[in-house]
C-alpha cells in the first residue's frame, strides 16, 4: 500500500503508480493491469476510486478494456 498526499485525490496518486509500472516494464504492452477489485485489495481505496483510476488510465490512452475480460496495457506505436 502506499502513503497517500492528502492534496491530491486517491484515484490520481494510484493511477500514478500503475502508470509508471506501465512505463518501466511491470506491466508490458498487451499485459493485464489490477482489476478493480485487485486495486481496492492492493491500495485499500474504493471500488469507485478504482474505477476512477482505469477512467483516467483509458483517457490517457494506456490501457483499454475488453469486456468481459478485463483490462490491458495498450500496444505502444512500435508494437504495431
């Protein structure tokens, strides 16, 4: 669990760290990221801070969800 900054809101801090796992290869191109549930277990936030954070992750372009089935890291440019 991390310490979370009392300025800043909950959903953003987390998507900060998925974000840079994102970046340094945790989780790579096409990989799953946490569930929702994952994320409430993994940083004791809400399900609705969770969902926040895939929102946030989806509109930055970083992960894409497939119905059913979860969500993944979206493929870099070079990954075709």
């Amino acid at each position: 669990m991390i310490e979370f900054v009392p300025d800043i809101p909950r959903w953003r801090q987390v998507a900060d760290v998925i974000r840079q796992r994102i970046k340094n290869g945790t989780y790579p191109p096409r990989s799953r990221v946490p569930s929702v549930n994952q994320l409430t277990e993994e940083f004791g936030i809400a399900a609705a801070t969770a969902h926040k954070v895939h929102r946030g992750l989806r509109a930055d372009g970083l992960i894409y969800t497939e119905p059913g089935m979860g969500s993944y890291v979206s493929p870099q440019p070079q990954d075709g």
